[in-house]
C-alpha cells in the first residue's frame, strides 16, 4: 500500500471520507499528536486500530468529533459542570470521560461503561471530521510503546506503506497528548496530565480532582497503565542535582557510543562541548518539543541521558509525566 502524505485540500478530504466510510483508517494533525482514525461505529475499523498499532485490547481509544457535532446520542448523560468546561475549553486539548450509551463500538472502550470524547481545535482535524461526520476513534499515531508522533514525517516513519493516508497539518503546536478528565462524578477529576491543566479547570468550575491508581486497583484510565513514549536507544535520568553523575553516564558512553543529554536551555548552557537536545525555556516550548527532541535522540544517540526540569507545577505536571515515562523513571505496572 502507498502512504500519501496530503493537505486538507477539498479533494484529500473527499478520499478521507470515502476511506474512513469503507472501515480504512486515516491519519490526521491535532494540535496535541497526530491521531489514527478510524469509524467508531465499525467493530472491523476500530479492530484494525488496535492491529495497526499493536495496542494492548484494555487500552481504550478516544473519539474525535467535529465542534457541531451532536454528542448526546453518544453519552448517558452529564454533571452539571460538563457544559461549563465544554465553553471553556472546546475545541480544545481537553478530552471529557461520559457515561456512555453503547452506541460506539464496544472496543473503542475496552468494556468500560464510559466513552472518552475530545473536539480537537486543528483546522486539520475539524475539516477531516466534518468530511467525515463520524465519531472518529483515534489514538495517537504512533506504534504502541514508540514516542507519539508530532509531524506527518513521525506517522509515516511507524506506518510506511501501512495506512493510504496521512492528513498533514504541520508540527503539533501543543505537542503532548489531551488532558483525559473523568466527567462520571460529583467533581471532574483529572486521569491523565496536559496542557489543559488542574489550575484553569478549577478557575472554570471550581474543583477538581487528580486521579492516582491506588495499587492492585484497574486504573480509571487503564492506558496510564503502561510503558509509554520510548525512544528506540538506550536512556538514563537524573535530577538536576545529580549533573555531575550524569556527565560521568555520558563520559562512559563516549568511548564506545554516541551519548547525548535532554534538559531546558538553561543546563544545556552548561554543558557547553558535550551534544545536547535543547528542551527550550517555558513548559509549553518543552511540551511543544519534547517528542520531536525524543525521536531525534533515537536516531542520533546510542544513549539519551534526560536532565529533570526545575518547574514541576501547571502544564509542566503533564511534561514531567511523559518525560519519566519516555525514560523509564515511572511507568505504572504493565510492561507492554
Ligand atoms: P492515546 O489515544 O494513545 O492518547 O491514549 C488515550 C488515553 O485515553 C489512554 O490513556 C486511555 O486510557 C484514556 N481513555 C480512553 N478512553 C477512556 C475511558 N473511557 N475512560 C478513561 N480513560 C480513557
Ligand atoms: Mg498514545
């Protein structure tokens, strides 16, 4: 099969359409991570999901839907503070866990009785779901495991020759994936960190919670669950107290590989003479690169050392979460 890499134009939209409704599965820019779609009505389609990227079956999808179009059908119902955080934060990087009917197909869930629904805010993206006018289930478009795909160029690297198309919108201005908040209970409650984050869900609604698996318990969020966002090249993670450590790490990698660091601009100026990977200033520049910055470590160095960023708070939390998982530091208790 050819993978064509295309723009929105009337006519890709038209062969996204027409694939999408013939149970194929099209990828397309958000503005968190590409996404791999595909009709979450179709059993087949939502199957060929979980084959394509060779996701675990208890790891629930996430619908995407156009911003006109209507949800209700598709939830059983909704607390009160739901349409306050749609008006804030939709189209948007927030994704709303409901109560749901049953209308998608039973794998979109893994067997869970709720449905996870984002409206992404790429023109990309709402042009392809008004195309298609379906409830599209997407996970990121990456192989299961690998580090989530920010460019066309990432989503062609893991399925050359594997899906027709790819829907190109540029790089990914946010970067990390969706905020996944639980919207089944008195208050929301936040199961997996990102750029929608804990402080401007409470300045809309008033509360809200953070999620943490207790342990022996299944996860809310059963995705949170494994190891995620790997580099293909071996890693190793230190605090930024530990700098000394890590120059030692790198050190020992050079006589007989290619070692390079991963840390915010202001440790990569310390580290003049060695190869780094510059993470930028702010959490959203580190949100917007660390993906990228991942995959290129992958393919230039035999050992990526990360260097943890001094914020912690705000979009940072979602940040630190992929970045310890990228590296191994916390990846909950599956391994696969
Ligand atoms: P990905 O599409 O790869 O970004 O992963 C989707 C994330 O959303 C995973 O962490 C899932 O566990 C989570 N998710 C999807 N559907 C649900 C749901 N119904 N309840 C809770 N979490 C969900
Ligand atoms: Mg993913």
């Amino acid at each position: 099969m050819e993978t064509n890499i295309v723009s929105r134009s009337r006519g890709w939209l038209d062969r996204a359409k027409t694939l999408i409704e013939a149970g194929e599965v099209v990828a397309f820019h958000t503005e968190t991570v590409y996404g791999l779609g595909a009709n979450a009505l179709s059993d087949e389609a939502v199957l060929k999901i979980f084959a394509l990227k060779g996701r675990p079956a208890d790891n629930p999808l996430i619908v995407h839907v156009h911003k006109d179009y209507d949800i209700s059908p598709l939830i059983d119902g909704e607390p009160p503070y739901a349409a306050a955080l749609r008006r804030a934060f939709l189209p948007g990087p927030l994704t709303m866990v409901y109560p749901s009917t049953g209308k998608v197909s039973k794998y979109v869930s893994c067997g869970l009785d709720t449905l996870a629904i984002r409206v992404p805010s790429s023109p990309t993206a709402q042009a392809f779901l008004k195309a298609a006018d379906l409830p599209i289930a997407a996970p990121s478009a990456n192989l299961s495991k690998h580090v989530s795909p920010v460019t066309a160029r990432h989503v062609f690297d893991d399925f050359n020759g594997k899906i027709p198309l790819i829907l190109d919108g540029g790089a990914c201005s946010s970067g990390i994936e969706s905020t996944v908040l639980d919207c089944t209970g008195d208050i929301p409650q936040i199961l997996r960190e990102g750029l929608v984050t804990r402080e401007m869900i409470v300045e809309a609604v008033g509360e809200c919670g953070v999620y943490h698996a207790k342990s022996g318990e299944r996860p809310k969020s059963p995705g949170m669950a494994y190891k995620h966002y790997s580099p293909r090249c071996k890693t190793a993670y230190f605090p930024r107290e530990e700098l000394e450590k890590a120059v030692a790490c790198y050190r020992e990698e050079e006589a007989c590989g290619a070692p390079c660091f991963l840390c915010e601009s202001e440790v990569c100026a310390l580290l003049q003479g060695f190869r780094t990977l510059d993470l930028g200033r702010t959490p959203e520049e580190m949100a917007r690169r660390l993906y990228a910055l991942l995959r290129k470590g992958e393919q230039q160095a035999t050992l990526l050392i990360g260097i943890e960023p001094r914020e912690k708070g705000g979009v940072m939390a979602g940040v630190m979460n992929r970045m310890k998982r990228a590296f191994g530091v916390e990846h909950g208790t599956k391994e696969s």
